[in-house]
C-alpha cells in the first residue's frame, strides 16, 4: 500500500494538577485506504438519525458534534461502518488517564497530544495495524484541537524523533491541520472520540455497548491506554 490516511480528533481536556477523581482525554483515530468510501456511509447514515433541527444545524455549520448525538443514536452509523467499510477502515483509540498521568506530560497540551500519537504509531500500529505495511502516512488533525505556534511540531516530531531508526513507515509522515466542517472523517472522528470518553468519564451503558461494536475495527481489538500500570476494564474487557 502506498499510503494510509488517519483522520484524527478528540474529547476531553488535558487538565493540569491533581484530580480527586478520574478523567480521561481521549483521541481517536480513523485509519482508511477508501476515503471516498467511508465518507459515503457515514454521511448517508448520519442524515437518517438527525432531527429535523440537527437537520437545519448540520447545513448551516456544516458540522453536528459527537458529544450532541447520544450513543443510543451513533449505534447504527457504527453498525454500518463495520458492516460495510470493514476491510478499509482501522480505529485507533488513545485513553490518557489523567488522574495518573505525569504532572509534567500535563503540563502542555499540544505536547501531550503529539507525545501520544507518537507512542500510538511506534508501539502499537508498527506492530499490530492491518495498514502497517503503507508506505506513507497522511494524519489529518482538526486545527481547532492545536496552538497556533505548534501546528509544524508533530510532523517535524514524527519524522525525526520517530522515523529514522525503527521507522514507522518508509517513506515520509505528513501532518495536516484542517477545518473539520471541511472533513467528514474527522467528523467522524469526533463521534468516536466522544462515545469512548462516555464510556470511561460517565460510564455510559449505550456508549460501553458501541466500544463493544467498534472493538471489531479497532486495531489489536484494544485500547491504547496511557499509563499502561493503570489499564482499567470496559464491560469485562481489559483494554
């Protein structure tokens, strides 16, 4: 393959300090070869859950977000793209466990972000992603979610700290920051992000129900959970 495209967004925030009680930032990643596909199916099944209100929203913003759609609604877009986009579509989920993550990694967002997708590609997409063999990888990120003054940070961070002794790919990594009204996938990729930060902060049984779902496309089946001494459980599941 000559290259994957990823599509990336998230849900919740990098608090900095002590917490009394669990929280999670959550990043997902939309990994495809078709995204032509993929676009189709989630804009076709998306229209036929929204009300005509969300209907009237979605066409003057051009965007619904993940955390306005309960995840009782969200099941039969999932349930489509396993069905129908399976063999082109890779899920990876990163869980930050913020009540036990360093204070230092805390400490700056953007540098967090780029600190875990960079674990993400090295430790578990090397190893266990149906796409690992692409030549190239194209991230595209929701710009909203980046500081101006590190959106040339994460390509430059990939390529050398990453990709030149035990690379990731053979050939360049890209980083794009867009609008994500303009990206369907990365719509998408909010939805995602959403359901699992509902499942872990509020333990949200419709959202449990679709990580369940989902588990069939997300890479190794699991979770990359940060840090790893603290992986908790997900409806029996340790992840």
């Amino acid at each position: 393959m000559e290259r994957v495209n990823v599509f990336v967004d998230e849900s919740g925030s990098i608090i900095k300090g002590p917490l009394q009680n669990a929280d999670f930032f959550v990043v997902a990643l939309i990994f495809t070869d078709n995204e032509k596909f993929l676009n189709k199916v989630f804009k076709k099944k998306r229209l036929k859950i929204l009300t005509e209100k969300e209907l009237d929203l979605l066409r003057a913003t051009r965007e619904i977000k993940g955390s306005d759609i309960n995840d009782k609604r969200k099941e039969s877009i999932y349930s489509a793209l396993v069905e129908k986009c399976g063999e082109n579509l890779e899920i990876g989920v990163i869980v930050l466990d913020l009540q036990h993550a360093d204070a230092r990694l805390k400490q700056n967002s953007s540098r967090a972000f780029n600190f875990l997708i960079a674990r993400y590609l090295s430790k578990s997409y090397v190893v266990h992603s149906k796409f690992k063999e692409a030549a190239a990888i194209s991230l595209y990120v929701d710009e909203r979610n980046v500081a101006t003054g590190a959106k040339f940070t994460l390509e430059e961070y990939l390529n050398t700290e990453y990709n030149i002794e035990n690379p990731i790919c053979e050939g360049d990594i890209s980083v794009h920051y867009l609008d994500s009204k303009n990206r369907y996938l990365i719509q998408l990729a909010d939805f995602v992000a959403n359901t699992f930060y509902r499942a872990y902060k509020k333990n949200d049984p419709d959202a449990k129900s679709n990580v369940e779902l989902l588990r069939k496309v997300l890479c190794n089946g699991k979770v990359f959970y940060f840090p790893v001494p603290y992986i908790k459980e997900v409806t029996g599941h340790t992840i």
